[in-house]
C-alpha cells in the first residue's frame, strides 16, 4: 500500500505519526539529463508497521518537513546504492541521511556480490522478481502513473527485509566497522561539492599527452565544471572529452585557427566559445606545471602493476569480496605513482593492503 502526499498538510499529519522511528526505508527519483545538478523529484520513504509515502518534493513547503525527517541523526536511513540520492537530497533538501545503511554496500561486504542492483539483490535475498519497466521515466511529469507510483513503492518496500538479513550477515563476518566506514565514506564524497582539483586523471586519453598538454587539458576540464556549475548543465554540453584532449595536444595558434577548427568538429560549444578560447591561450602558470600527470607506464611499471593486481585479487578472493572492493585499478596506479598511501585505501583497508602491497612497492625502489 502506498500514499501519494503532495501536500504540506498531510504529509506533516502522517509523520506526527511516525513516532520513535529508528529505521526509515528511503529513496528518491531524479532528473539529472540536461542540468549539472540533480532535480530532486520524488522522495519514497517507509517506517516499520507504517505504508509507503511518495511524497512531491517540488511542492513548497515540503522539503522543509522532509529535512527535519531525513537529517534526524536518531533514525537510520535505509538506501540502497546512495550516492547519486545523497546528492539530490542535499540539493533538494539541503540535507543528507546520515547515519546511513547502504544495502549495496553491505551486500558487497557480506560477499554477495559487488555492485549489486537493487532488484538482484531483493531476487536472491527475499526470492522476489521486481519489475524494471519505469527505469528511465520522466520523474518531474504530474501525474505520475499508475506504473511508476508502483515501481517507485517497491524501491523501499523490501529495504527493511534487506537490512535484517545484511545486518545479521555483517555481524556474524565481525564487518560492521568496514560498513560504518564505507557508509561515512560514500556520504562524505558524495555531499562534498568540492571541484575535483585534477579532473585530467580520470581521463585515460590524457596519458597520450605530454606534461604542457596534461597541463592545459586539466585547465580546460576544470573552466568546464565552473561553467557546468555556474550554468546547471551537464558538463559535456559545455566540452566534450575528446574536444578536450583535441585541443590540449596541439592548440590553435590565433583565435581564427580556433573557431575555424571548432567549426569542423560537431560537438563543439556554440556558446561560451570567447570564454573557452581565453582559457586555451593563456600561458600555463608555474602551479599548473607542479601538477600530477598521468603516466604511460612502461614494462617494467606494467609489471609491477600486476603484481599489486594479483595481490589484491588473492586477498579478494581469501575474503570474499568481489573485484575492485579492496583496490580499484586507477587506485593502484595512483599509489604507483608515488605521491603518498591514497585516500581511497585509507581505513579498515590499509592493515589489510599495505602488509601485502608494500613489499612489492619496495622492490620498484
């Protein structure tokens, strides 16, 4: 059963109600195709022995009430695969749920697989086949219909069972502690609106690029998230990628050379042209120089990246935890490159990682 609110009013009766909660089922639905930031459009939450409430957040008013609700640090928010909500929450609601259960994060430290959908995993654990049909749905459309009330219900329906079995899992494998951690982890990264200071690392086309051009590339995609930030839209609206490295590894020598060449390239902005061609010629400054590069590593790098690969594949396995739990690829290059123990490795995995990794790190020394 499950009650639309799109009213102040009501929605304030029914959590007048919801008295001494410690667990709420939550979830949201957003449009995030043609803005930079999410619009938060439905919020589905549950309470034990209580229906389901899909509630508007676009209606005035009712942000306010679900805020009080949602920041409540005495009632644990039950999400599966939070990241993207905790962000159209905060923006929507100007607050995050914490303290957090993740369910795909305790899913993946319980060895049941990582990444697991919220649909697998509600199959396997509850033996419950969910319907996938309003996946892609227009969210921001009033009415919604009968289909999407439906399918946006189940998405906090089953959370509670969920949280039982992955809760006593995570006792009985002595893993609450890691899944504390990963939760105030996935909280922390995804409310932080800090800009990534070196977007041109998460760009595998940059390792083609020499040191100058690296330079220019991280100038150029950093110019695109202020406009992307500053305008609400996506980011590749404003640069695509590969305009990007194109214009890093070999720039136009006069503005005329600019926009002739933008005007053979069919992603290429019609607007802000002015501004992106004032931030491609201007001289490289003596921090952007100081900044990491991407590297492409040679044999004897590759091999050593393999190795670390092999060692965190076998602990994996020894723990059963699925690829990329322990240490992610771009994770272990990053800690090749010899700027420090990453973040990324920090807590519960470090005494698990560093006594197997160091070794192997020592002998590149």
């Amino acid at each position: 059963m499950h009650h639309w609110i799109a009213e102040p009013d009501e929605l304030a009766e029914h959590l007048a109600r919801w008295t001494d909660i410690e667990l709420l089922a939550l979830d949201t639905e957003f449009i995030r195709e043609r803005t930079w930031w999410a619009q938060l459009a439905l919020v589905q939450m549950t309470a034990p022995g209580h229906e389901v409430l899909l509630v508007d957040p676009t209606v005035p008013g009712i942000p306010e009430l679900l805020r009080t609700l949602i920041g409540d640090p005495a009632i644990v928010k039950l999400m599966h695969s939070a990241s993207e909500d905790v962000q159209a929450l905060q923006r929507g609601c100007n607050t995050v749920p914490t303290p957090l259960f993740d369910t795909q994060i305790a899913a993946t430290l319980c060895g049941f697989g990582a990444g697991m959908g919220y649909q697998k995993l509600v199959e396997t654990q509850l033996g419950i086949a969910l319907p996938k049909s309003e996946t892609r749905s227009d969210w921001l459309r009033r009415p919604l219909t009968p289909a999407q009330l439906v399918y946006a219900a189940d998405d906090v329906l089953h959370l509670h069972a969920l949280h039982a079995i992955l809760s006593d899992k995570l006792r009985e494998l002595g893993r609450e502690e890691w899944f504390a951690e990963d939760c105030a982890r996935l909280i922390a990264n995804s409310s932080s609106e800090t800009p990534d200071r070196y977007p041109h690392l998460a760009l595998r086309g940059a390792q083609y690029l020499d040191a100058d051009a690296q330079a220019l590339l991280c100038r150029l995609l950093r110019w695109r998230e202020t406009q992307a930030r500053a305008g609400d839209r996506p980011k590749g609206w404003i640069l695509d990628n590969e305009l990007a490295i194109a214009l890093a590894r070999k720039p136009p020598i006069d503005a005329r050379a600019f926009h002739a060449f933008l005007d053979t390239q069919p992603k290429a902005p019609r607007k802000l042209r002015s501004e992106l061609w004032d931030a491609l010629a201007a001289p490289l400054t003596a921090a952007e120089h100081e900044i990491p590069l991407v590297q492409t590593p040679d044999g004897a790098q590759k091999k050593l990246l393999r190795a670390l690969q092999d060692a965190v594949a076998a602990e994996a396995a020894r723990l059963v935890l699925g690829d990329g739990v322990l240490a992610s690829r771009r994770t272990l290059e990053a800690l090749l490159d010899g700027n420090g123990w990453p973040a990324a490795l920090e807590g519960w995995r470090r005494p698990i990682l560093e006594p197997l990794l160091r070794p192997i790190l020592d002998t590149a020394d």
